[in-house]
C-alpha cells in the first residue's frame, strides 16, 4: 500500500492538488517551486517541515506536462502513493501526473484548442445552411 | 479539507454567497479576509472579461512594474485562489490578499516569460509557527491577451 493522497482537479487552468490524508492537518507554504520551475511545488507543513503534498498552482498541466516529466526526471521525488479518486495504487509521482494528464487534459483536445489555438492549423469551414431557418428561430 | 467541505464552499451559484461562505469559514478558523486593497485602479471594477471561456468581472487593476494592466478578478480570487488556500491549509495567507498591488509594483520578478511573470515579496512574512514566508503571485496573460492574477500563495523562504 502507498500513502494515500487526496486529489482534486480544476479544469479552468489545468490545476492539481494532491494531498496526503495520513498526517494531522498544519498550516502550510509552497517550497521548491523555483526548482521545478514554478510548474509544480512541494506543499510543505510550517510547523512540521512535512511535506504535505503537491501541486501545480500557478502552471498548467497541459502545457506543461512534458517539461514537468523532464523536471520530475532530474529532480525525482521517491515514494509510492495510492490515489483513490483515480484507481491508483502503489503509484509513482510521475505516474500519477500521467494518469491525471491523460485523464483530464488529453481527453479535453478539442476544447483545450479552443483556449490554446494551435499555431497553423487551418480554420474549420464555415457550413453554410441549405434550407431557411425555422420562423420561430428567426431573430425579430 | 474534505471534498464535502469544497462542495460546500462552492456550491452557492452566485460568486458573493460563495465568497460569503468562505468568509465565514476562514472566520471560524481565525481569519479574516482583508479589505479592498486602497492602491488599485477601481475604474474598471465591474466589468466583464472572457478569461478561458469563462466570464470573469473586474475587482480591480494595478499596472506592474513592467508596465502591464494586470487585471484581478472577482470570480477568479473566489474560486481559485481562496479556495486553494483552504484547501491546502494556507488560509493563513489569505490575509495577505490586500498586498497584490504592491508586490505587482515593488516585488522582486523571479521568473518572466511571455505569458507569464512570477513575483515573490520583498518583504519576509512571519506565518504560523513562527516560519518565515514570502508570498508569491503569479500573473498570466489570457488569450485575448489581457494580464490576470493567476495565483498568490505563500512560499516558505528559510
């Protein structure tokens, strides 16, 4: 069994929280931002120097998502973790950043381009009706 | 923090009772959220941007150092940065909410590229267990290319 982490996902900027829900509840501060270039922090406890859990407040997974794996390769962080809320057990970090950029960024493509147009791709063609709008539909 | 706990705090639909909610939460724990800062610029306080596809209502605006208008937004300091302060027991940082103004105009630029700047207080915060912290704000720029406060959160600074 790994250590269990909470998790939670904010679609609006492809923001992740991972919580561990084993130790007592302590004020925390972000540590080690810098490092992993302000794409993913350790969440540290101020009264403890704990590490709490982790996050990515401020980035946004899915642009970051690569160089965050180059990032976690150099600077790994040991440990295997269960998260409930994805059916992960005895997973590593970057298994766990996978699993939440393949399930929660990379199946949003589609809008996600819409956010992040990509550079180059052709506009889609506009459909042209071929029959006249219903009256009820017809703006007055 | 529990997920009941998040569904509760944002389950309101409108932005003021969520923040109402919160404000009450963050009482019962021994905080206050802090009032409008006085150094912003309030001439567009209430209007409407799209941030992301969503839309967002101006609280204020500061012009930062590097000459940018960087907007703060109503629904994004609610439903973002308050609620990722509880939820990862930094609500003691919220009280240092009223500083983004000064840290946007006099904080040192740690990290600046063309869609993001990241600044870190000058000033050394004492937090809970008498740490030291700095506080950390996160600006982006949306895609119509408007600058936003992203995130303000508390960096330990040892």
């Amino acid at each position: 069994m790994g250590r269990p982490l909470y998790f939670r996902f904010d679609s609006f900027d492809n923001y992740f929280c991972l919580k561990f829900t084993d130790c007592p509840r302590e004020p925390t501060a972000v540590w080690q931002d810098d490092l992993y270039e302000y794409r993913f922090q350790l969440i540290r406890g101020l009264r403890t120097g704990e590490i709490k859990g982790f996050s990515n407040d401020g980035g946004d997974l899915a642009q970051d998502y690569p160089r965050l794996m180059e990032l976690l390769a150099q600077h790994p962080i040991p440990g295997l973790y269960d998260v409930p809320n994805l059916n992960l057990t005895d997973a590593t970090l970057p298994q766990i950043i996978t699993a939440i950029y393949e399930r929660y960024v990379a199946t949003r493509r589609a809008e996600l381009q819409q956010v992040y147009p990509v550079v180059g791709a052709q506009a889609p063609v506009l459909q042209v009706a071929d029959r006249p709008a219903d009256k009820s539909q017809t703006e007055e | 923090m529990t997920p009941d706990l998040i569904a509760w705090l944002t389950a309101p639909e409108d932005v003021r009772e969520r923040r109402a909610r919160m404000a009450g939460y963050l009482a019962n724990e021994g905080y206050l959220l802090p009032p409008p800062p006085a150094d912003a610029d309030y001439d567009e306080a209430g209007a409407t941007h799209w941030v992301r596809s969503q839309e967002m209502t101006v609280a204020y605006s500061v012009v930062d150092q590097g000459g940018r208008r960087v907007y703060h937004y109503v629904e994004h300091e609610v439903d973002h940065i308050l609620l990722r302060r509880i939820e990862r027991s930094e609500e003691w940082a919220i009280q240092y909410l009223a500083t983004i103004p000064s840290i946007l105009r006099r904080g040192r630029v740690s990290e600046e590229d063309p869609d993001r700047v990241v600044y870190l207080s000058q000033r050394v915060y004492v937090a809970p267990a008498g740490s030291k912290c700095r506080i950390r704000i996160i600006v982006q720029r949306t895609e119509g290319r408007r600058w936003y406060v992203a995130t303000l959160h508390p960096r330990w600074d040892r």
